[in-house]
C-alpha cells in the first residue's frame, strides 16, 4: 500500500505543476493561459475594430450615444466615441487609450489607429493559426514599422510655405470626416482664416488665441468667424450705450468698486458725521480711478468723433457704472483673463493695472465698432473691425445642443491640422494613397531583404495597412477588393492614387486636394505596431488583484 502511495504521489505532482505559479500562491485568481489568453487579445482588438470600422473617413456613419440620463450625443469623431463609451474589457481599453493619446498629441487619425491596431490582430491571428510564433510576427512588426516609417518621410510632400488654399484643403479632409458636407465646408473657411488671423511669423502658433464661442441660435450654417472678441456678458447698466462705432478700447484690470479690507477691522465713531466723512473718503478712493478714466477718455476723444470703451476684468460697482454712463461710455466688468489676453492682441494697446495722467491713446486698443447683442437671456457683447487683428472669435451657432457640441469638437480637430500642417512644413496625400504605395514599398523592397520567417511579419503588416483603403471603399457602398486591386494596378503604373469614396475608382489625392497631416500618420505607424506586439507577446492573463465585495 505505501509504496503505491508514494507512486500515486509522484503522478499528481506535474498536474500540480501544471497549474499556474499564481494559483499556487493566489488559489482565487483567474488565469487564462497562452492560447485562449491570445485570443481574448485578438478578439478585444476586432471587436473595438467592428465597431470603429463604419464612422472611417467622409462617407462615414454616425454612431448614437445615449448616456445613463437619456442624454444623447451623435458623433462621427472616433476620439468622442471612444472617451465617452464605456469599454469593459482591459485589451479594449488600453487600445482606446492608444487612440485617445494619438487625438492629444495630432487631433485626428483616432479612427484609423484603432483600425490598423485591429487589423494587424486579424493578420497574426491567421498566422498563429498556422503554427508561427508570435515573437516572429512581432519581430516582422517591428521591422515593417521602422521601415514604413522611414518611407513616409520620402513620401511626404514637402512644403515651405503652405498656401490659404493648401491649408483649406487639409482642414476640408479633417473636418469632412467629422461633420456633413455642407457644414464641413462652411467651417473650412472659417478654420482657415482663424489660424491665419493668429499666425505669427517666427513666433510658435497659440491656438489659444481663437476663441470659440457658442450660441443656441437658428441653424448651424449660420456659424461665422468674427475678427474680434465675442464675451458672454453685456454693460450692467442701463443708460449705456449699446452700440458705439470708432471705439477706443481701455482694457484694465482696476478695481472699481467699494473695497472691504483683506484684515478684519472695525471704524469706531462718536458721531454721525464721523461715519460720513468715513464713508465719503471710503467712496473718494473709488472715486478717484473712475475720474481717472473719465479723464482719459476726455483727452483722447474730445473733439473728435471717437467713442471710448472699458473693458474691466475686476468689478465695478453700480455707482461707478453711472459715472461712467453719463460720459456715454461702455463698459463691461468682470471680463475672463484669457479674453483680456486676446483683446490686447486683436486690438491692440496694453493691459493696464493703474492711470496715469501721463498715458495717452498708446495704450489704448482700437475697434471700428462694439455693440451688444441679447439673445433671450443671454447677453453678448462683439468687439469686430480690430486694428491689430492677431485674435478672432468662431461663433458656431446651433438650433440644440449636441449640434453645438459635434461643430465644437470637430473645429478643434480642423484647428490641429491646419497647426500641424503649418509645424511640419509637409503634407501626404491622403485617400489611402500612403498605405497603398507603403503596403506596396513593403513587400517589393522590404520583405526581399528580411530573412527567414519574419517575412511573414513584414507581408502580414503590409496587408494589415490596406484596411485604410479597404474600410474608404466600404463606407462609400463599394466592393473593398475590387477597389484595392485597381489601386494597386495604379500604383504599379507609377501613380499615386487614392480612393474617390464617392465613385470608388482610383484618383489623384493631389488633383483633388485631399490631404492628410504628415505627423498624425507618423504618430499612428509608431503607435499602432507598438501596441499590436505588446499584446501579440501576452501569453498568460491574471485577474490576480484583491476584490473586496467577495470577501464576505
């Protein structure tokens, strides 16, 4: 009996082995071992994959998002999409977080990162299939990846100076794949001549410096670019004006209202006297800037058909603002800092914190007209026909809110663009072109010089970068084979072509001004191969962490 003990002992102890190393130390996690922990991988990255496959590119479909209060949002931006959809699974999550880096470092290309994530998942998992290893097709990712890399740079068309009409093109592609046509085009301008208006030459662009202002107003083609300030608010008072032409504009940051004193200090008097003359030399010190301000005004305008306006970014109090009023002056008070930033740069002049009787109209901006503008309770005032001109507002109009808020998201995309374009000094051409001629570029130059089985890595990542085009003829209603093979014909011909997502033949991105941003494609071929090997390399997944609701 005990010899055959000891024997039945020495059987258990592979299965025991056998075992996880964690079960052994934690009997309550949850393993998931080499194959099945793959394809858990495969899978996260196809499903993200089916989902983000229909919104790609112009012809692209709108995705509903309804939140836990009913709210719904209608997108077609894969960064919206994916920042606001609830992901469970972990493989799922860390591809979208890829994707929402790839929008804060470029603004665009979300989509197609998570697409080219997912389809280099498919092609190994064909691979895998078939016996090969997964660190060969991570080895031939990494190759294909530098490699395609290095041939973007050739690709790339190189531009010193990008044109208006260069730059309307970029922002018409960026913005075309989030909002519909007409609207898209209607915001091209607008993009345009916003990042124009705040360009400086030798001086990095701050976009900061476009301000986007929303108004629930008629229809959203009514969105237009004002070369100036819109401020949510209007003059307090009354009696003021509420429009004036030929303004002089004082932006300060005075005080001009009664001050209570930082420390806790109390006035003792004896008589009523005492407390007025107390209160009168309280009320003199206010006084006193506001006849300050009277008196510039006096001295720049007197004489002349000029008008003079304050634009206060601390608060002035009601008396103030009569004293002010009966010298027909406008003035606004608690003004947003960055829009004090702005006004200085749109119209010229400096931000001052004090008057002197010295300053005269140098630090004054000026506008060719300030008026208000109510709109039920809401209160705008537009400061438009600015000297300076170097900020301007996007006032984007909308009949609800989630149209708003899709024109907001897609104008800060369009904003990034034409800002990457003018950075990079370059741009690709877009329509799938690029992964065409670099799918191509793979496996005619590339895989020939790699030996061994990592050729399979290279053609399966090759194959992996004709889901751009492929996904582009889908959306537009066309067969996805059909349309690669003719691009390919094209491309061996020795022309650079991309798909027509609306005919679904091959045409010239160049002729047609469809570009694409050189550093939104560079940043998704070093992001997307990056994260396709770190999951290819996954073989074993723990779900070994501390869960408190099953400690009963």
């Amino acid at each position: 009996g005990a010899p055959g003990s000891a024997q039945g002992r020495v059987r258990c102890l592979p299965r025991a082995c056998a075992m996880s190393a964690v079960q052994q130390v934690n009997p309550n996690a949850e393993v998931m071992k080499s194959a099945s922990a793959l394809f858990m991988n495969i899978n996260a990255a196809k499903g993200l994959y089916e989902v983000m496959k229909t919104n790609l590119g112009p012809r692209g479909t709108i995705k509903m998002l309804v939140g836990g209060a009913g709210d719904i949002k209608l997108t077609k931006d894969g960064n919206i999409l994916l920042r606001e959809m609830q992901i469970q699974n972990p493989t799922a999550v860390m591809i979208a977080r890829c994707a929402v880096a790839q929008d804060d470092v470029t603004g665009d290309g979300t989509t197609s990162c998570v697409l080219l994530i997912g389809e280099l998942m498919k092609q190994a998992e064909r691979h895998l299939g078939e016996g090969v290893h997964a660190r060969v097709i991570a080895q031939g990712y990494e190759t294909a990846g530098k490699a395609t890399i290095e041939f973007l740079k050739g690709f790339k068309t190189t531009i010193a100076e990008p044109d208006k009409e260069l730059l309307t093109c970029v922002a018409r592609c960026s913005l075309r794949t989030k909002v519909y046509a007409e609207l898209a085009e209607k915001l091209t301008g607008m993009v345009t001549d916003a990042v124009l208006c705040v360009r400086q030459p030798d001086e990095p662009l701050d976009l900061h410096m476009v301000e986007i202002m929303t108004m629930k107003h008629r229809v959203d083609l009514e969105s237009k670019l004002i070369r100036g300030i819109v401020m949510d608010h209007g003059c307090r008072h009354p009696d003021m004006p509420k429009r004036l032409e030929n303004c002089f504009i004082l932006t300060c940051n005075i005080s001009l209202e009664y001050e209570k004193s930082e420390v806790n200090s109390g006035f003792f008097y004896s008589s009523a006297e005492q407390r007025e003359s107390m209160v009168a030399a309280e009320r003199e010190y206010t006084d006193k800037r506001v006849r300050e301000v009277i008196a510039l005004k006096k001295k720049v305008c007197d004489g002349t058909d000029k008008t003079f306006v304050v634009i206060n970014q601390k608060g002035i109090d009601p008396l103030s603002l009569d004293l002010l009023s009966k010298e027909g002056i406008m003035a606004l008070r608690r003004c947003k800092r960055r829009n004090m930033e702005r006004l200085v740069l749109a119209c010229g002049g400096e931000a001052v914190n004090q008057i002197d009787p010295e300053m005269g109209e140098e630090i004054l901006g000026h506008a060719g007209c300030v008026y208000e503008h109510t709109l039920g309770e809401d209160v705008f005032t537009f400061v438009e026909d600015c000297k300076e001109g170097r900020s301007c507002t996007m006032l984007l109009k909308g009949p609800n809110d989630h149209v708003i808020a899709q024109m907001k998201d897609a104008v800060r995309d369009g904003l990034r663009a034409v800002k990457n374009v003018i950075d990079d000094g370059a741009v690709v051409p877009g329509a799938g072109a690029f992964e065409v001629a670099a799918a191509q570029h793979l496996l005619n130059k590339i895989k020939p010089t790699v030996k061994g089985r990592v050729k399979l890595g290279v053609a399966a990542f090759a194959e992996s970068l004709l889901t751009i085009p492929k996904t582009l003829a889908e959306t537009g209603g066309f067969d996805a084979q059909d349309t690669v093979i003719a691009l390919q014909d094209e491309h061996d011909r020795g022309n650079v072509v991309g798909v027509d997502t609306h005919t679904g033949e091959p045409m010239d991105p160049a002729a047609e001004g469809v570009y694409d941003c050189f550093i939104v494609k560079k940043q998704m071929l070093a992001a997307a191969p990056v994260i396709a090997q770190q999951l290819l390399l996954v073989d074993e997944i723990m779900r070994a962490g501390m869960n408190m609701r099953k400690r009963g």
